[in-house]
C-alpha cells in the first residue's frame, strides 16, 4: 500500500510541475559533487534543552522568561522538546528518512552552550560524544556533515557579560571555534562559521529586547551594528585558525540575502528606497568580506545614531584578509522595499509581499535567486556559492495531514522552481557548489514558535510522529530520476 501511495504522490508531483513556471530541473545538469541536503539548526530541532550539562542559551532565555512574561513567541511555545532529536533512537529514525530521500549530505549546527556550557572555561565532554556518534551514524548512512558552529544560540552566560556587544566575544568565539576544529576537524569537511548576522540582530534581536524599549527604533536599529561587526570579525578569526590548523576541509559563512524591489513601481519614494535597503540588507555583510569596506550610505545612516560605530582600518584588513573559502547564501524572497518614516532609517521590507498567496518569507521569484546568483558572482570575486537554505511556509491550509498524506503542492512548486533557477546560474558560470532545502522537518521557527511550517516532512509535536510530505517525494524523484 505504501508503494501506492508513494506512486499517487509522485504523479502528482509531475502534474503540478508541468504546470510551474519556468523549466523543469535536471539533476545532471549539476557537477557530480554537488552536495544536495536538507538543513537544520539545533535550537530549532534538538530539544533537551538541559540534557547532559548543556548550559542555558540566549534562545532557552528569550522562550522560557522573555516569551512567556514580556513577548509572545508563537503561542507562548519553547524548544525546550521541539522535534527532540537531540535523542538518539529519533534522530536516527530521521536520518534513515534523509537517506531515503537521496540527499548526500545533512547541514545542522552544534550549539555552543552544549560543548562549553559557560561559554568560556570546562568543555563538556558528554556533548562532544554526542556529536562524533552523531556525524558517525550519518557517515554510516552515507550522509557527509555540514556543521554551522553558531546559529543564534549565544550561552547565556556570555549574553549577560554583554553577548557580542562586547568585543571580548570575538576571542570567545575563538577559542569555541578551536574546540570544535580540534574535535571534529578531520572529521567535517564544509563548517559554516556563522548563520545570518543580519536576521539574529536586526529583526530577530530587534524585536525581542524590551531593555532597549525607550530608546528610538533608529537607535535600537543602529546599535545592532555592533554586534554584526563582531561577529564578521569573529568569523575572520576562526576562517584564519582553521587554515592555520591546516586542516583539509573549506569553511564559509551564511548570510541571509534578498534582492530589493520596489513595493510599488509606480511610487518615486519606493524605488528611491531600493538602494538603502540594499545596502542595510545585503552590501552590508558582503562588502566588508569581500571589498573590505561597509557601504557608504548605510554606514552614514547607522552612524547618525550610532556615532561609536567606526570600524578600524585593522579589523577591516582582517575580514577581508580571511574571506571563506565558499559563501553560504540563504535566499527565501526578494525584499519588496518601502519608504516609511515609520521604520528604522526610514525604510522597511518586512511583511511587504503583493502575491496574492502569502508566504512566510515575502514574494515567490526565483527568478531573483538567480539574479542573485549572478551578481554575486560579477560583482563579488565569483566566489564558490552553496545554498545553505532555501524553503516555503505559506499562508494556506496544505501543511495538514489528510489520510496520511500532506500535500503541500505550493511548497513543492516553490522548491522545484527555485532548483531550476539554480540549474540556470550554473550553466552561465556560478560556481554553485550545493542546494540545501530549509528543512527538512517542521520544527520551531524562532519568533514564530510552531506556528508555521517548512518541513519536507510534517511532525505532530505532541507525538513526535512524522509524515513526509509530497514536496519530500517530489525532491526524492529528482534526487534519484
């Protein structure tokens, strides 16, 4: 009955793509070692939140104190069990579904707060046993790691000393990073430094610190800036340790980026806008990598109420002289970019999207993720290119399990497209190096709780059961056609 079903899927997999926009995808079309994964973020996926010494994070804080007395997360929900794959016996039940679903390799993180609980000082060994038996069993399954060493989950006790705000935080960092390279460097062959400074602190951060509630949003806004600074000099740090350690892999950092359009094409204000937005965006982490410079007129509107932010000659050589050896890219929409007084520096994108069926992120264009795609490569060096994410939730009833099945066709349009629009760039010369789909499990979306969806599989999280959805079967048959 299973194969029945599976088959039911399948065909209407291929039903729904001759319909979608835009040429259907070709596996072959991409080099031979290409990586091809789904990716996850222990926070959002892990739970056991004070399993085996773990320390307390940022995240256990925002969930557990701020979201249930001054800020709703969700619906007042924690991670502190989420999908619970932390456990051995369910994660490896999930990674037998990866393996089913033909991916070649797994991208999650390792939370700092598990392997030094403080922060800084004791290593706990029982979390650096969990992790060498968890990327064995993946091996084992024929599934390489990518291993993200910071996705949003600064310990506590770090954030209390000032998180990384302080410039003690880059030497921090640091010394995290060499303990996870001398523990697992020979055995990871792709790290990812850091995941979306921009997203941890001008959204997600902005939005969750109530200590900073009197200052002006501009303000607020402009102090953020400080702790991305940081981290870009973190990254630069650790990118020169692992290559000083020579070992044999390639590290890289993810920046969550969006190409800008005017909300409204026909409005002067809006397509004015586009280009400050870019630079807050977008120019903002890629130019101090790559060009060893922040964009100008960003920098001035940061400035204007941050005048403490002047980034040195020094630090600026050291992130430019440590770039990744590949730029993780996660691309979910364009940001449709309004002027509005309202808004920190006076522009905004958040929650502006014109389709008429509404995701999560913003627009569905993947056209834009190869014009991406393309000006990175043009304007950026052409650097090797990994999309580190890439996933839907959309603002419809298909995430629902209806007899067994969840059929989340919208979803499955959105992944095939956007794949086509990778295969594009390929072909006219991105070095695209892999495509990892966000996620491959529903599980807890940050400010959002479990209030949406992105899973290739569906998850109750009552009875932790799992469902793979028709977007899991459509990626499998294009996995293994």
């Amino acid at each position: 009955m299973k194969t029945i079903a599976v088959t039911i899927v399948l065909l209407g997999m291929l039903i729904v793509s001759s319909r979608a926009q835009g040429p259907q995808p070709d596996k072959a079309d991409f080099p031979d070692d290409f990586l091809w994964g789904v990716a996850s973020a222990a926070y959002q996926v892990e739970g056991a939140y004070q399993a085996d010494g773990k320390g307390e994070s940022k995240w256990d804080f925002f969930t557990n104190t701020i979201g249930v007395t001054q800020f709703t997360i969700g619906e007042k929900q924690t991670a502190n069990v989420t999908i619970n794959q932390y456990d051995r016996e369910q994660y490896l039940r999930d990674i037998q579904l990866m393996k089913e679903l033909g991916i070649n390799t797994y991208r999650f993180s390792i939370p700092w707060s598990r392997i030094i609980p403080q922060g800084v000082g004791e290593v706990n060994t029982k979390a650096i046993a969990h992790y060498h038996l968890l990327i064995q069993d993946l091996k084992e399954a024929g599934i390489e790691p990518l291993v993200t060493l910071y996705h949003f989950d600064l310990p506590l006790a770090l954030l209390q000393k000032g998180g990384w705000l302080n410039r003690e935080s880059v030497q921090w960092y640091k010394n995290y990073a060499k303990v996870i390279f001398e523990n697992f460097g020979n055995e990871v062959r792709h790290f990812i430094t850091f995941n979306e400074p921009y997203i941890e602190f001008f959204v997600a951060d902005f939005m969750m610190n109530p200590s900073q509630s009197k200052e002006s949003g501009n303000v607020r806004y402009a102090k953020e800036m400080d702790n991305v600074n940081h981290q870009l000099l973190a990254s630069a740090e650790a990118i020169k340790l692992y290559h000083e350690m020579n070992l044999k892999g390639k590290i890289g950092i993810t920046f969550n980026l969006s190409p800008c359009l005017p909300f409204d094409a026909g409005n002067p204000e809006d397509v004015e806008a586009v280009s400050l937005q870019d630079e807050l965006l977008n120019r903002i982490v890629l130019d101090p990598v790559f060009k060893g410079k922040y964009p100008k007129n960003a920098l001035a509107a940061i400035q204007k109420y941050n005048p403490g932010f002047q980034p040195s000659a020094e630090d600026l050589q050291l992130i430019l002289n440590n770039q990744p050896d590949f730029l993780g890219i996660n691309f979910y929409a364009p940001a449709q970019v309004k002027k509005d007084d309202g808004a920190p520096l006076g522009v905004s994108w958040m929650g502006n999207n014109t389709d008429a069926v509404k995701m999560a992120n913003g627009p569905v264009r993947p056209e834009e993720l190869y014009n991406l795609l393309m000006r990175i490569k043009n304007e950026y060096g052409d650097p090797e290119i990994i999309i580190t994410e890439n996933g839907a939730s959309f603002e419809n009833d298909e995430d629902k399990v209806v007899d067994g099945k969840v059929n989340d066709m919208t979803r499955t349009d959105y992944i095939q497209r956007h794949i086509a629009a990778a295969e594009k760039a390929v072909k006219d010369g991105v070095k695209l190096k892999g495509y990892f789909v966000w996620s491959g499990w529903d599980n807890f979306e940050w400010i959002f709780g479990y209030t949406i969806r992105f899973g290739l599989i569906h998850v109750n999280f009552e009875t932790q059961e799992r469902v793979p959805k028709s977007s899991y079967y459509w990626y499998q048959h294009f996995l293994n056609d």
